[in-house]
C-alpha cells in the first residue's frame, strides 16, 4: 500500500467507526434530544472523514469535483437540520429523560402561524403580559 | 474480502440498528432522527461502495443523498411540527 492509501484508510476507518458510535447511541441513549447529539456528530465528522478518505485513495476529477460541494454542503448543513430536528422534537412534546433537571423551553413557544394577538386590556395591562 | 468490506458490513449493522429505530421509536421525532442516521449511513456506504468497485461515476450518488437528505430532513420535521396537539 502506498502512503495515500494507508491515509485514506485510516480516515474512512475513523469515519466508518463514528458513524458506528453514533449508530450505538441511536440504540442506547435514554432521549430524543441525546440522540439527536449523537447522529449530529456522525452526520458532520463521520462523513467528512469517509469522503475525505474517499478522495484520497483515489483522486480523479470526477471524484474531487463531486464529493467537495458534499463535504461542503454536509458541513454547512447538518447544523441546520439538526436544530430543526430539535425544534420540532420538543415542539410535538417528545417526551424528556427522567433525569433531566430541568426544561429551559418548559413554556410553551409562541405558535408558529397565527395572526399577531391584541391586547384587549388597555394600556396597562401590556406592560404585565410582556415577560 | 479486503478492508472496505469489513466497514461495509459494519455499516449495515448500523443501518440495521436504524431499521429497528425506525419501526419502534416511542416518538416521532426518534423516527426522524433515525431517518437522518440512514441518509448518513448511506452517503458513507455510496461513497466506500465507489472505491470498492471503481466506478468513479457513483461519486453523484453521494453529492445527491447530500441534498436529498438535508430537504428531507427540513421536510419531515416541518410535517412533525405543524401537526394539530
């Protein structure tokens, strides 16, 4: 094996092997919210490093022109899907682990669609209703 | 059997585990995140297969599942967080 291959190897191994990690938290963690940190890690380093290994054993034109725009695009992303995810996991009230602490978003965020509401109780009430 | 093929069948019990995620998650959003987990496994699994059979051209696939994973990712919680409680 030439020193490109041995490189390439160890980085799709290292991938393959969070990709796996990521796979046992899947099946073991207690929580929506940790198994969703769990795939996130994978989804951005995990598949970075198999396609960087990827390219590395074998660069063509081909080979590098497609898989740069993914590992771009994966890394710019994950992020974003991973926190809506989240979102809407806490939103259709997906149920906490019970030793969770507690609940920074326990009140309930403002609907998402709806006609802005008005204050039907005067000047003074609207200093009270802003919290 | 070279190295490739050992990460290959470790994948697909990745891919097994996200199977069992899917079927029997207490809520609809583990089933969500199990989706992103087989959009991940699959990019990994295209890209691996594409050196282990030389076909350059398989490259697109991964370039693909990339976009073809995070829309539907952005899709299926949208559908999860608009529906009526």
């Amino acid at each position: 094996m030439t020193w490109r291959e041995v490189v390439g190897a160890v980085l799709a191994t290292t991938g393959t092997a969070l990709i796996a990690v990521a796979g046992l938290g899947l099946l073991r963690l207690p929580d929506t919210y940790n198994r969703i940190n769990a795939v996130t890690k994978a989804a951005t380093l995990g598949v970075v490093g198999v396609l960087l290994g990827v390219m590395i054993i074998k660069p063509s034109v081909t080979a590098v022109g497609l898989l740069t725009p993914a590992i771009i695009l994966q890394l710019l992303t994950t992020p974003f899907g991973s926190y809506a995810v989240g979102r809407a996991a806490h939103r259709s009230s997906s149920p906490l682990a019970p030793i969770t602490h507690h609940d920074e978003l326990h009140r309930p965020v403002p609907a998402y669609r709806t006609a802005p509401s008005h204050d039907q109780h005067g000047p003074g009430a609207s200093a009270a209703s802003i919290r | 059997m070279s190295w490739i093929d050992v990460l290959l069948v470790l994948l697909g019990a990745v891919m097994a585990v996200v199977v069992g995620r899917l079927v029997t998650g207490p809520a609809n959003a583990d089933r969500v995140v199990a989706l992103d987990l087989a959009f991940v496994v699959f990019i990994a699994a295209t890209a691996l297969l594409s050196v282990r059979l030389d076909v350059v051209a398989v490259d697109i696939l991964v370039l693909a599942a990339t976009l073809l994973g995070f829309l539907t990712t952005i899709a299926v919680s949208h559908l999860l967080e608009r529906r009526p409680r």
